[in-house]
C-alpha cells in the first residue's frame, strides 16, 4: 500500500471532512467550516492537537488533493455517484438509520447497497492506513464507517483503533433484522475501544455480540478469539458534549445580545418565545412537537402575539424520499396553522428551512424563552446543550425528550414523553408558567453539568479509555464521586419522572 509523506500520531475518519467547498462570485474556491455536531465537537477537540482528517468532500468524482485547513491535514476520499445514492443516501440512510432509530419508518434493505458500503469502508481504511504513523491513535466516527475498524486492523495491526457511536445503537430485537448484522458486528469489533452516548447503548451492543454471534461477554468487554487474533474489546458510554468555553464566549459578544433583542423585536416583543431547532428529520419529533403547539392554539391557552413558536428545520437528506416527505407534511401543518391562528403581523408559527452560522444561533437561544427539544429517538443532541450554555443569564427553559441522551445528563429540564401529545402539552405549559426563580434554579445546574463535562473532558476520557482498553482507565477521588453522584441523580430523576407520568395517567384516567 503506498505510504503518504505525511503521517499522524493521530487519526480521525468520519463521513465527511469538517469543511464544505464554497465558490465565490468570482469563481474563486475556498473552504469553510461545516455545520453539524461532530464537526462542532470535533472541532475544539484538534485545535491544538496535530493530526489528520479523513473523510468524504460532499461532492461526487474526484476527491481533491490532501490539503492543510486550520492547521488540520485533511486527506478527502472520492465517492462516485452511484455511491453517494448507494453507500450514504441508501445503506447509511435508509437501512441503518431506521433500525438504529427504533424503525419509526421502515428500513429498506438491498444487497447491493450493502456492497457500496463495504467498497466504501475499505477505502477510508486505506486512507487511514496511508496517514497513521506507526502506533498511532485511529479514532473512527459513526454508523457509516462500522467496518472500517476491521479493516484497519487487518492492514495496519501496529495501530490503536477506537470507535465512537453518535447515534443510538438498537436492542438486539432490533438490530436482528439487519441482514448484515454479522458483518457489522465484526467490523466494530476491529476496534480496542467502542465509544457510545449511553450505557444501554453500550450494553445493547455487547448484547447483540453474545447473541448474534455466540462470543463470551462480560461486563462491558467482548472476547474475540480467532487464531490470528485473541484479544478483549470494550464498550461503555462517553457521552459526547460542546465547546461549553467557546459558544459561551460568542453569547456574551455585545453584538449578539444585540441581535437577540432584534430578534425578539422583529416578532413583536412576544410574551413568550418558542423555539425548534432540528435537523429536518423523522427522529428529530418534530410532528408530534407541532401537533401539540396546534392544540394549545386551538384551546386559547397560547395565541399570537403574546406566543411566538420559532422552528428551525435543517434541510438533511433531501434525496431521501422518507425525507421529502416528512418535509412536505411539516410544511403543510405549519400553513394550516398560519391560516387558522395567524394575525397579520403575528404568525403562529415561524418556520425557518435554513441553516445558520454559530452567531446567529446563540442569538436565537438567547432570544428564546423556552427551547423544545423533542426527538422520538437520538443519540445525544447537542441542542439541549448549547441552549443550557447559550443562556449565561440563567434565563429560559429546556423542554426535553426522555429519549434523548441529553436526558441522562439534564436531569433539571422540563422532561416529556413527546408521544403523549396531551403530556406533551402539559410540559410545554409548564415551562411557560413555572416562576423565573425556580427557572433559573434549573438552568443554574444544569449549565454547571454542561460546563464541568464540556468536548474538550468527553475527548480526554475517550482517548484515556481506549488507550488503556480493554481495561478501565484510573479515575481519580473526585472524578469517581461526581460520576457517583451523576448516576444517583439520573436515577432519582428517572424515578421522579416516572412518579409524575403514572400521577397524570392515573389523573386522566379518573373520572370526572
């Protein structure tokens, strides 16, 4: 295999490179930043740290020469088109996707989907391979690069390889139906080290080894036993955070302060501003989220002026036609909404098909009252997140699902159920009447969380874990206490959250 003339201590693969090529009126072509989680947390993670990029441009063709952006060696991968439709838009997207996200649209399944996938795994792990110096650190990111692992191993045995699931990985019940599921598992198992956002997410995969493959388990270790390969691999939950330091810096820039107020302005001052902000996904909840907003509309218990709900919705995926769909079904109930509900001058609903810069978005934090965080199924999001860190004046409230990663961590928010459309309710009205003492009383916590266990910690104890994998790291007194602690608190929440749901079940159920 041909060596590159640069070579890294350490490695990162992900789907896509953290640049977009952007071409000016004159022609001129540059890179900028790509929005997006990973790239977000990954971002603040190389600064400072010299190493290497790997990862798909965004175009089909050619992949463009190896080039040096912020400091970082980013080396592209070339899709064709066929692979784009096959390897991402198809196995990624449409079979992957569903059945790690509780198949809340059905997973389609083709053979040669499945055989992009495979050619398009090698070649990131060929182009691993090509810039890891000897021993190096190879971290792997997400559901599209699951055999990369392997492989790496396979052609470069010298190296340290870890793995880290940004979305949730499904029960075994689930996973099942996966006529690849051996493949995957085994390309996973490549790895020292498999990062996931929560513990059953760990614990489903560990699961669906001693399963679906019959190999020893125990604790969060699998055994792998081959002639040529005898070794224990490690699962447990890192759950994944943001640059606390560096969006609270943009919060507090005069400017954006600013822009918040004119946000606030340019919707007529509301008494209370709503606000989504998702990728335009299924997972993502924003139906149910709508739905229920147009039943307070409908009972008079929110109405413009004094209510304004903001949605944000990414465009994602819009080849996908699962995507195109839900699209054009939330569009159509933003504007029976506007036309029902609507004022001139006062719409019900503001909905923004649109991506923007950092700035812009902590202004909208700031601006917003209450934030809905309300996905069916996800791994983390880092939404509840930066609106907890956005908001330095302790203001606001955080209306969040309890199938969220974030929930395990936020335990202050104001928790929903977001198929329980009446519950869901419930909780929206809540976050709107409760008093701002107590509201600030649960921000105040809940930004201490988000800033004792900011990207920069959730790097630091991946990297320490895979580095000593398969045995646990050393935590130190107080590292150990505050995980402890952390543990405590989500099960006194999980049980002080279930006390309140079967309280309003047995109360709707009484009757009257």
């Amino acid at each position: 295999m041909p060596r590159s003339q640069k070579q890294f201590d350490l490695v990162i693969a992900a789907n896509r490179l953290p640049v977009d090529r952007v071409v000016g009126p004159d022609g001129e072509e540059s890179w900028r930043t790509s929005p997006g989680g990973l790239v977000t947390a990954m971002e603040s993670v190389m600064r400072g740290r010299e190493g290497a990029w790997v990862g798909w441009a965004g175009e089909a063709g050619d992949a463009p020469a190896p080039f040096v952006e912020d400091d970082m060696y980013l080396r592209p991968v070339a899709l064709s088109e066929d692979e784009v439709a096959h390897y991402y838009e198809g196995f990624s997207n449409d079979t992957l996707w569903p059945i790690y996200h509780d198949v809340i649209v059905p997973a389609t399944f083709h053979r040669y989907w499945f055989t992009a996938y495979e050619a398009v795994n090698r070649r990131f792990a060929e182009a691993v391979c090509e810039v890891a110096a000897k021993g190096a650190t190879v971290w792997v990111h997400d559901y599209q690069l699951q055999l990369v692992p392997a492989i790496v191993r396979e052609l470069r045995p010298d190296v340290r390889i870890g793995w880290f699931d940004h979305i949730p990985f499904p029960p075994v019940e689930l996973f099942a139906q996966l006529p690849w599921r051996r493949a995957v598992l085994e390309g996973l198992l490549g790895a020292d080290y498999l990062g996931f956002q929560r513990v059953a997410d760990a614990q489903n995969f560990v699961r669906a080894c001693r399963q679906l493959l019959g190999l020893p388990t125990k604790g969060d270790t699998v055994s792998v036993s081959r002639a040529e390969d005898s070794r224990r691999v490690r699962a447990s939950a890192v759950p994944i955070s943001i640059d606390y330091v560096g969006l609270e810096a943009v919060a507090k820039q005069p400017e954006t302060l600013q822009r918040a107020q004119e946000i606030r302005e340019s919707l007529g001052n509301p008494r209370t501003l709503l606000l989504g902000v998702d990728r335009l996904d299924y997972t993502k909840g924003i139906g149910h989220r709508i739905k229920a907003y147009g039943e307070l509309l409908e009972e008079g218990r929110v109405s413009p002026p004094n209510e304004v709900f903001v949605q944000v919705a990414t465009p994602s995926r819009e080849r996908v036609a699962a995507y195109r769909e839900l699209r054009h079904e939330i569009e159509g109930e933003v504007g029976r909404l506007n036309g029902e509900h609507s004022r001139i001058g006062a719409p019900a609903v503001q909905y923004l098909h649109h991506s923007y810069p950092r700035q812009e978005m902590a202004a909208l934090y700031l601006a917003a009252d209450v934030v809905l965080v309300t996905p069916l199924r996800d791994g983390m999001n880092l939404v509840a997140k930066e609106y907890v860190t956005c908001r330095y004046d302790e203001g606001g409230a955080l209306v969040l699902s309890e199938f969220t990663g974030a929930f395990h961590e936020l335990h202050q928010a104001f928790v929903c159920n977001p198929h329980d459309i009446e519950g869901l309710k419930q909780t929206i009205m809540r976050a709107i009447e409760t008093p701002d003492k107590e509201k600030r009383r649960l921000m105040r916590a809940m930004r201490r969380r988000v800033a004792d266990h900011d990207v920069q910690r959730w790097a630091s104890r991946f990297l320490e874990a895979l580095e000593v994998a398969p045995e646990r790291p050393q935590r130190s007194t107080r590292e150990q206490k505050a995980d402890d602690e952390h543990a405590r608190a989500d099960r006194t929440a999980r049980e002080l959250h279930h006390a309140r749901a079967a309280k309003a079940a047995s109360a709707k159920a009484t009757p009257r």
